[in-house]
C-alpha cells in the first residue's frame, strides 16, 4: 500500500467540497436538481480517483500518462469540457425558447391594446422602452 | 406588408408615406423589433399597426412575428420590405404576379436578374456569387439575390415559416429549406437604392459570421430529410 501524493488528496479533499457545496446549493433550491446530477457524478469520480491509487495506476496506464495526478486533470478538464457543451445545448434551447415567447408577447399585446380599442396617437406603448 | 423594423425612426417616415402613396390599398404591418428609439410611435402616428418586441429579436425573429400576424388576421399573401427605404413599393404589382399566377410560392424581389442600377460593395458581391452559388448546388436552382429583403410569401410557406425560421439572417439556407420542401421560388427583377438612413442589418461585426453560419445552416438543411 502506498501512501497518498499530496496531490491526490488536495483533489481528493476539493472533490468532496465540491460535491457537498452542489448539495447543499440543491438544499437551498439555487440549482435544479437536473445540473446537479453531473457535478457531483464527476466530484464523486474525481474523490474515488484520488484516494484509490490502484484504480488511477490503471486508468493512468491505459490511457498512457506518465502521473497519475495529470490523469485526475484530465479527467477534470474532459467533464468541464463536456459541462460547457451541455451548457451551450441548453443555452441554444433557452434562446429559442426565449425568442418564440418574446414573439408571441409581442403579438398578445397587439391584440390586447386592439382590444381595448384605438389608442390617440403618440401616446407610448404600453410596457415598451423601460426596463422590466 | 411586413417591414422589420430595428431603429429605424430616420428611414421609417418615408418608406411608409411612399408605401401609402404607391400601394394605398395594401395591409402593412411594422414590426418593431426591439427599437430604443421612435420607431414604433412614429408607424403609430401614420395610423400603422405595430407589432412590438420587447427586445431585439433580428430580421428573421421580426418576420416570423409578422407571418403568424398575418394569418391570424387572414391574410393570404405575406410581403417583406425593409424599412430603410431600400425598396421601391411601386415594384410591388411584379413582385406579386408571379404568386397570383400561381407560378411560384416565394417570389424575391432581386438586384440581380436584370441589369439594375445597384452596385454593391465587394466583399458583398462575392458573398452573393457564393451563396447563390450554394443555393445552385443544393436545389437546382439559380437564385442570384439570396439576400434580398424584398420577397412575398404565400399563406402555406408562412405556415410552416412562423414555426420554422432561421433567426438571423433568413437567407440561403432559407431558401433551400422552402424549396426542398418543394416550394417554388422565383425571381422578380426589382431596382433597390441606397439606404435612406440608419444602419443595415448587415454590419461588418457580423461578416465574419455570416458565411460561417450560413453555410453551416445550408450544410445541415442539406443533412434534414427533406418533409
């Protein structure tokens, strides 16, 4: 049994944090339940890496690193890399999502100021300009 | 009549009196697409509707907005024109035939067809040569002015296009969208001028990107099975 490179349990110990900041952010309803899921999958991969030497000796040897603390870097740098695509997936979405609700705003109040009959002319329209 | 309208309080005034001049019995609709300006009071003092975004949406978000308008008040014919004063409405009755015989889906009002009086810059024209280009190579066919925003559509292309439009810049891959959706496209030879004010849509942050995304968007609308 060899003993723990300072390295693995600084990552070891930040993984651990992590994983329980994502928690309690989900305890305190500041993140869904949906974008914690990956976070603490991966904190909890990169805690199990970092106190199992043997299983990150193989990993490091298979994938071909030479330390085995670049192997927990890696891994790291591969789930940030995979969060920001699926950020950007869902950043897609919510934009599309945000378009077609400010379209049919816009022609809700159309109807609703029709509705409410002419209004005299130069008056400004209503809720347009200010911000929210 | 659908005139997307971003800003354009300094071109706006015109384009709607010579549209009330030259097409005096024609529906228009002004959709303000976000503008912090007077864009919306000043269609308003003219008696024009106004369809108003809260925030700025791009020329493709504003049309979609003014197709759904359209067939919600039953109209069968929708027409894009610029605000900025770049069309001449009296082209209008040319840009319509074709559609009111029947021949086409999507008639586009072009600089190119016939020996008009517009030049545009360069690096627009080989942007045109390109697209064009593209458009030839996906559908067959030769559109020269891919960019013109001076186009009619008929009731069933603005039925799928206020679902399914691009949000941007509703250009080539538009255009091979509708026709592998088996639409017909033609083209109108229409002279267009210089903008009468403001800025166009067109700006040079974005001409990097333009034939990035658009070729991408040609490319993907390719990849989609034709429905």
């Amino acid at each position: 049994m060899e003993f723990l490179s300072r390295t693995q349990i600084i990552s070891a110990l930040a993984a651990v944090g992590l994983a329980l900041y994502v928690l309690d952010l989900v305890r305190r309803r500041r993140l869904s339940e949906e974008y914690s899921f990956l976070w603490v999958v991966a904190s909890a991969a990169v805690a199990i890496l970092g106190f199992s030497t043997p299983l990150l000796r193989a990993i490091t040897r298979t994938l071909g690193i030479l330390y085995e603390a670049s192997t927990v870097f890696f891994l790291g740098l591969a789930f940030a890399t995979a969060m920001l695509l699926y950020l950007s997936v869902k950043l897609s979405r919510l934009g599309q999502e945000n378009h077609a609700l400010t379209r049919e705003l816009a022609l809700l109040r159309f109807e609703l100021e029709e509705l409410r009959g002419a209004r005299p002319a130069g008056t400004p329209p209503a809720g347009g300009g200010g911000p929210a | 009549m659908i005139l997307p309208a971003h800003n354009e309080e300094e071109s706006l005034p015109v384009t709607l009196d010579e549209l009330r001049r030259k097409a005096p019995d024609v529906a228009v609709l002004v959709v303000d697409d976000g503008s912090r300006d007077a864009t919306a009071r000043i269609a308003r003092e003219r008696g024009v509707p106004v369809v108003s975004h809260a925030v700025n949406l791009g020329v493709g978000g504003a049309l979609q907005t003014g197709f759904r308008w359209a067939l919600r008040h039953g109209y069968d014919i929708g027409v894009q024109l610029d605000a900025d004063g770049q069309h001449d409405p009296g082209h209008l009755h040319a840009l319509l035939a074709p559609i009111l015989r029947g021949e086409c889906d999507v008639s586009i009002g072009s600089r190119y067809v016939a020996r008009t009086g517009y030049r545009a810059p360069v690096a627009r024209r080989l942007g045109m040569v390109l697209f064009s280009g593209v458009v030839q190579l996906a559908v067959g066919q030769r559109i020269t002015d891919t960019t013109s925003g001076y186009r009619a559509y008929d009731r069933a292309v603005m039925e799928i296009c206020q679902y399914d439009f691009p949000k941007d810049f509703p250009d080539a891959p538009l255009l091979i969208d509708l026709a592998r959706r088996g639409f017909r496209l033609a083209e109108v030879p229409i002279e267009m001028r210089a903008r009468e004010a403001g800025r166009s849509f067109y700006t040079l942050g974005k001409s990097l990107y333009y034939p990035y995304k658009n070729l991408l968007a040609s490319l993907m609308v390719l990849l989609k099975r034709p429905g």
